[in-house]
C-alpha cells in the first residue's frame, strides 16, 4: 500500500542522532510529505548543537527548538516529586516524566503549522510509543500519528547505517559508545549494547552526570534545601527557579557520585528490560522532601499517600500522565503537601546522601514535650496499658479459642 498523500506535513519529534535523522528523511521519501523538525530543550546541553543545520541538510522544511526546562521542572518534575514516585522502588522516572511534555509541545507546534501528522523515533517494543502517542490523542483525538519503527522493514542499526550511507545522511555513529542514552535536566539513561547482558557491569565511561563514587571526595558536604508546600525553592538559603534548584542538585549530586542506578524494569508492554540511570539531583531532592515530610506531615496523611505512590508511578511510568486519575490523585497528593514547609540538611559522601537534620519554623509536628525520654508533665505512660489491651484483643480472643479447643 502506497503512503504518499497520505500525510501532507509532519512534524517529528526529533533528537539528530541515528534514528530521527533516517526516519527524517523516511518520512520525505515514503511519504512524500513536508517533514517540520522539533527538538525540546530539557536541558541536553550541547547534543542540542547544530540541530537545525542537521535537519534541514537531511530535509526538514524548518527546525523548531523549544526551550521547556523551567516547564518541565515546574510542571512535570515538581509535581512527581511532591508525590516520591519511583517506579518499582528504584527508578525516578527521568524519561517516563519527559515524553509528555515533549508530546504536548509537538502538538502545539503541528497545530501552528497547520500539520496534519505527528512522527516519533521509539521503537514498538518500549514504552515511549506508548507515553507519546497517548499524549498526542489528548491533544487531538484525529491526529495521524506514524511510528516507523512499526512501519519500515529496517531491524538493526547496521540496516540504519546502511541506509544513512545509501542516503548521504551525515551521521556521527561511536563504535565507542554503542549504548543508546536519553538525558534532560533530571537524568541521564542508558539502554542496549552491554547492558543487553544483565550480569555485566556498567562500564565506567559510560556515565555522564556524576563520578565514580571511590573517586569522590574524601571530605562530606552538606546541603540544605528549602521546601514550600512541597516544592524545593532554596538551596543553601540561595532562592531559586524550578530548573535551576535542579541544576545545582546535579552539581552537588555529580561531584559525589550520587544517584546511580543498575536495574531491571518491568516495560509496560510486557518484557523486562535494564537500564542505567544516573539521577543526582533527583536523588538529593527525594531524600530532602521526605526529610520536611517527616517532620511535617500527620501519620495517616502520610500512609494513605504513600500507599497510593507506586500507582502514582506507575501511571507515569505507563504514559498515563495527562488521565483524569492522575489528576485525581495529583489534588490529594498537593493537598497532602500544604503543611510540608521547611528545611532539610543533606550529607552528601561517596555515592550516599542522607538526611541528618529536618526543622519547620511554622508546621513541625514534633513537640519534644511529648516525646523525650526524659521527665515531663504532658503524657501518662500509664495510658498506654489500655491502648496495648484494647489493640492486642483479638490476638488475646484468638488464644483463648486455641487454648479452648486442647
């Protein structure tokens, strides 16, 4: 079945690496479409370098490059952290969390220019199709979208060099660096080559962010961050912007060694996958948060919401971010955080960060009267006699009934 006129203008999600500069050009040659690039600056840094000279020469109309690192900290980062969702207990969502505001943009820019299609690089065997195309029906339930990973025969990177070459397409490939990564302001991931291998360890010179912990410094350093209704806004009393707090975390995470982590995931469309992550300001803002949380936040308020974090995640992690349950459990989740105003100390040393002080001048919770171990005039410790009775009843019942039945 011919795919020419089927789409008149396109507008793909595109990084200039290997995949996206093929299906760029895939999408002119099969297509016979106008192909408008887009890139979201979510703090790459200088893998953004050149996009819009490697899209046009490989034949895009026109390049559009969105700086969304303060939305994406704000809007999409922040909010998952009020929450402490990691996937399965590990893993900080760094590209689950992206793929939504990355699609929303793309969406933005397809309604601007008039386009009638939407093109992504994810393969048809992970979760990105799915958080993106999701994304892209919120926005317009009649969007054409094409993945041509599930459309072209091509199954390898050698069928994508060959083609490069077959094409003139100027693509930098690294026989050095063979793994795929994806990285923005709250990580860096790693997927394939010798991770394919789940015994093998991570080599050294794959990671970007941080150091090798054995090689960071013998010296502690403490960090303090400050929390607004569950937000970070400060750090070392410095007041600063969603993704600038962020980027100082990584700073003081990265000369640590602080974040990384070697797991095996369950996808969303069913198989195990590993990947490699490196999360050092992510780690410190988890660990801090939950530092003002405990001094902060009533114990039932707490449970319920943590009972509820790992589907929290798990909508993320499934591409579920703009669904009505999400938001649903969004307004707990910040109703939860109205209290936790605060600061937390962090120590950061070789690899590990850990809270070693927490105070709230206007919500803490602890009130020492109550709890020290020394003398005071605010608790009857002969109270507790009743409540352990009235708690243990049914273990007391049951006894009886075992002992009744010899």
């Amino acid at each position: 079945m011919s795919r020419k006129g089927s789409a008149k203008k396109v507008v793909l999600a595109y990084s200039g690496g290997l995949d996206t500069s093929i299906i760029l050009k895939w999408l002119v040659e099969e297509y016979d479409c106008e192909v408008v690039a887009y890139s979201a600056d979510l703090g790459q840094g200088a893998e953004l370098d050149h996009i819009p000279e490697r899209a046009k020469s490989t034949g895009a109309s026109s390049c559009h490059i969105v700086d969304l690192k303060e939305e994406f900290a704000r809007d999409f980062v922040f909010p998952m952290f009020r929450a402490n969702a990691i996937y399965e207990g590990r893993y900080f969502l760094g590209t689950s969390i992206a793929r939504p505001l990355i699609a929303k943009a793309q969406m933005e820019i397809a309604a601007k220019e008039g386009a009638d299609a939407v093109s992504h690089g994810a393969t048809g065997k992970g979760n990105d199709q799915v958080r993106f195309e999701i994304a892209y029906y919120h926005y317009n339930p009649g969007i054409k979208v094409i993945a041509p990973w599930r459309e072209w025969d091509m199954k390898s990177r050698t069928d994508l060099e060959n083609y490069a070459r077959k094409h003139g397409i100027p693509v930098p490939t690294s026989k050095k660096f063979p793994w795929s990564s994806d990285r923005n302001l709250l990580h860096i991931s790693f997927e394939g080559d010798i991770l394919e291998n789940p015994w093998a360890e991570a080599p050294e010179e794959m990671y970007a962010l941080t150091v090798r912990p054995e090689d960071a410094p013998d010296q502690a350093e403490y960090v303090e961050v400050e929390f607004e209704q569950g937000n970070a806004v400060a750090v070392n009393g410095e007041r600063l912007s969603p993704a600038k707090l962020l980027a100082k975390l990584n700073e003081f995470g990265g000369r640590h060694g602080i974040g990384r982590v070697d797991l095996m995931e369950n996808r969303f469309v069913g198989m195990k996958s590993r990947g490699v992550y490196e999360t050092p300001g992510g780690t410190i803002l988890e660990e801090a948060h939950r530092g003002v949380e405990s001094i902060t936040m009533d114990r039932e308020v707490m449970h319920l919401r943590d009972s509820l974090v790992p589907r929290y995640a798990a909508m993320i992690y499934n591409g579920f971010w703009f669904s009505p349950e999400r938001r649903v459990l969004q307004a707990l989740i910040d109703e939860s955080q109205t209290t936790v105003n605060g600061v937390a100390r962090i120590k950061l040393y070789k690899g590990h960060c850990r809270v070693v002080g927490r105070q709230s001048a206007t919500d803490s919770l602890f009130n020492v009267d109550f709890a020290t171990f020394e003398k005071d005039d605010v608790y009857n410790q002969a109270d507790a006699e009743g409540f352990i009775k009235l708690n243990a009843l049914r273990l007391r019942i049951a006894a009886i009934q075992r002992a009744n039945q010899k």
